[in-house]
C-alpha cells in the first residue's frame, strides 16, 4: 500500500508499505493491504511499518491523524 507520512514542517516518509502499527487513541492497531477505509486519530507514541525489501522503520509521534483508503495511506502527524 502506498503511504504518506506528513508533518507540518516536512515530509518524513512517502513510499510503500505491507504493514503498519499505529498508536490510536483507543489503542493500538494495524493496516495491511485492502484495509476498509479507515479515519482515526492517534495519539502518542510509535508508527511501525513494515516494508517488502527494506525491513522495519519506525517513526515517533505527539499526535496525528491517519486516513486510508483503497491502498492509500496518508498520515499527518506533529
């Protein structure tokens, strides 16, 4: 799935990923490959993603927002 991780002062990740851990608001939960369309509000804490060939990244977050849709994931975070 394609992602998009956006700050308001840069862009910190945009590229594919097979899975993704997010830190929501109720707890944690993760997005693969034809997801429902999802909007949720997360909270502090670490994005894991998993990606094919480059392995695990990590991002830590104050707070954000994800929305995802037909294979397309864009997070704004601070």
């Amino acid at each position: 799935m394609k992602v998009r991780i956006i700050s308001p002062d840069t862009t910190l990740f945009e590229g594919t990923a097979k899975l993704l851990q997010l830190p929501g608001v109720d707890g944690l939960f993760e997005l693969l490959n034809n997801h429902a369309p999802i909007i949720a509000a997360l909270k502090a804490g670490t994005i894991r993603m998993q990606q094919e060939e480059e392995g695990e990244k990590t991002f830590e977050i104050k707070a954000g927002v994800v929305k995802a849709q037909a294979n397309d994931v864009l997070i704004l975070t601070q």
